[in-house]
C-alpha cells in the first residue's frame, strides 16, 4: 500500500501559474539541464548533478499512476475493512514483540507510541514487503517536470541529488512507490536528509532493508512534524441520537467536558483531558470517533482524510481497541453520484478542489453547509437525499 501515502499528495501543494511555468513542463532534457543548475546553486558539484541526471528518463507509468485515484472513493468502513484484516493485525502484534527494543528506543527518544509506526509500516509496505518497483530518481524528475505539482516534486528531486551526493542513493537502482517515497514506511528524499537514522548502528541509513533504521526515521519525522510524546490520536465513542451535527469536523475543536456536555461518551475507557474534534466519516449514524492534537500530525504524512482515519483507527486497534461500531449509515453516493455533487456545489460557490468523486475536506464542508442551509442533519455526510435537494 506503499503507493497511498502520496497519492493523496496529488493535491497537496500547489503554485501560482507564472511560477509553475518557469519551473515545469516543455523539453525534458532542458528540465533536466535546470535542475542540475539548481542543484549546482545549491552547492552539489556539478558533474555529480550531471551524473545523477544522466540515465533519469520520464516515466509515463508513474504519472499514469498519479491519476489513478479510484482507491480514495471509498468510504471509511469500505476502506478500512478493506485494509485491515486479522491477518493483518496478527503480523503487527509479532512484529512490535520482534522489534520491541527499537520501539522502546523511538518511544523514548521520539515519544511516538509503538502502534502508530506499526499502522505505517502495515500499510505503507506491509511491513516490508512490498516497498514500490518504479525507479525513483525516473519518478522524482518526471513528477517535477509534469506541471500539477512542481512545488512538491522539485524540491524532492533536488533532495535526491543531494542524498547522491552523499553516498546514500544509486538513481540507476533505487526504487519505491511511484511517488518517489523510499523504504519500508516510504520517506521521500527530503525526510530522509532530515530525519533519516542509522537506527541499527552500521554506520549506514538503509530505510529498505533495516527496520530499525525505518521506524527510527519514522519516529524522528513524526516527532519533527509535532508529534506529542504521550498523547493519545483518536478514540472511538457514541454520540446521542441528537445534537448540533455541524460542530462535528475537524473545523471545530472544543474541550472534552464540552463534549460530554452534548452527550459524546467514550465507548471504552476515559476520554482524554485534551481539546478535540468530533469526526463522523459517515454521518451521525456511522462510526464516530474523537481526534486529539496528535491526529492533525497524520496529515503531514498523508493528505487523503480516510486514509488518515483509518490508519489512526488501526494504530488504535494494534493497542487494543475492540473493532468500531459501524451503526447504520445513511447510504452514500457512488463515484458518479459524488462528481455530480462536487459540479453542483462548485457552481454554487464552494471550493471543491478537482471534481475527481473523492470526498475531502472541500467537498466535506461544502456538503456540511449545505446542510445547514437545508435545514438538513449538518454532519458533512453527502447522501442522495442531499444530492436530490440541490
């Protein structure tokens, strides 16, 4: 599942036009010629830009990939039975017993709990074994020269470069996920100039074949990313049958004597003493969970909310949270019915992003205020009875 981790990053950064064009798109080889000249400004010598550049080809399998985002359709309870199995959870369960000192290392030199590098390392490669096949100095450059996102691509090539430089990447073997993320939880080269970490002490970061130096960089970059040691991520509860569904969503954050104040109770254990935001992936029928501080750090790791959720939720479930009420959501709507919707309220003025039938955070509270305008259960959960309205 390594490939998941940025193909939600497909709409992450953006750039104005006038950059975009300076800086992507037109002759290949020209590209090329100007990112080795970036490289050169930056201080990497010059013919080891050039030798890094030489064999780089574009590589349209990679960029028919970043259109490939039917995955992301899905909704939570599809998507998360999808990816976790007991199978799934077994192999986690094993691989923390076979790697606990490291996990004891990252907890307390980093203070990321176990669990959450565990749901990482499951989904990004399934724990190892299945890391990407692309050539990542060909998926980097091609990604950089292809004009939707320079403004996240192009720095990583550079980085590339550097960590050639440096001894750390062969651009004619090393491979990943089509995206250019690298190794068994799938840093791209930027995280691993910064956070990578000689975790098994041989004087080398191998983030392919070392776990300890995987989890270790893992750790390092989530706590790089504000990660708070100790700090609980996401808690399943139940909420009343009624209440004021549009204070749901990450928008909102309110203390948790003020949830419990509107009836939103932990399904097991206490809730934690910290501020936090009432999430309903499919409505107040469905699931529901509380998201603490920590849970806004996974969106550094990954942009696509359900998959976000799900791997906060497995993080849970590795530590040892029954499976999540599913309730009895509202149906929701297919992927045609979905661009309907995201054309419907883009022409009403919203923000969707790209009309692609994924539910993000634009369409969601676009859904979410349309509903209170409706006079509709405000819980930014698109079902054909909202669709039929608008």
């Amino acid at each position: 599942m390594g490939v998941l981790k940025h193909v939600s990053l497909a709409f992450v950064l953006g750039i104005s036009p006038v950059v975009a064009m300076a800086q992507c798109g037109g002759s290949f080889n020209a590209f090329k010629d100007g990112l080795q000249a970036e490289a050169v400004a930056k201080g990497i010598d010059a013919s080891t830009a050039r030798a890094f550049l030489a064999g780089v080809r574009q590589d349209p399998a990679v960029l028919k990939a970043d259109r490939a985002q039917g995955v992301f359709q899905r909704p939570f309870i599809d998507f998360s039975r999808r990816l976790i199995s007991q199978n799934r959870i077994d192999t986690g369960r094993a691989k923390a017993r076979q790697n606990a000192s490291v996990f004891d290392r990252i907890e307390r030199t980093y203070g990321v709990d176990r669990h959450v590098l565990l749901a990482f390392w499951a989904f990004e490669t399934d724990f190892g074994s299945f890391q990407g096949n692309f050539n990542t100095a060909n998926a980097l450059v091609t990604l950089a020269h292809d004009c939707r996102r320079p403004g996240l691509f192009r720095p990583q090539a550079i980085a590339a470069i550097e960590l050639y430089a440096q001894g750390g990447f062969d651009p004619s073997t090393t491979t990943g996920a089509w995206a250019g993320e690298i190794g068994m939880v799938q840093m791209l080269p930027q995280d691993i100039l910064t956070n990578g970490v000689d975790g098994d002490g041989d004087g080398v970061v191998r983030l392919k074949t070392s776990a300890p130096d995987a989890l270790m960089s893992g750790g390092k970059m989530l706590q790089h990313l504000g990660w708070r040691a100790g700090q609980p991520w996401l808690q399943e509860v139940t909420v009343p049958a009624q209440m004021d569904w549009s204070l749901s969503g990450l928008s909102t954050t309110k203390s948790v004597a003020e949830w419990q104040a509107m009836g939103v109770q932990a399904r097991q254990g206490a809730l934690s003493d910290l501020p936090a935001s009432l999430i309903l992936p499919q409505g107040h029928k469905g699931p529901a969970f509380l998201a603490y501080p920590n849970f806004n750090v996974y969106f550094d790791w990954n942009q696509s909310f359900t998959y976000v959720l799900t791997a906060a939720y497995f993080a849970t479930r590795l530590a040892g949270a029954p499976v999540y009420d599913a309730g009895n959501p509202d149906a929701g709507l297919g992927p045609d019915q979905m661009k309907q919707l995201q054309r419907k309220l883009q022409a009403r003025g919203y923000d969707v992003g790209k009309i692609d039938g994924i539910l993000g955070s634009g369409t969601r509270g676009a859904v979410q205020a349309e509903q209170q305008r409706l006079g509709m259960p405000a819980d930014a959960w698109p079902t054909p009875a909202l669709l039929n309205r608008l």
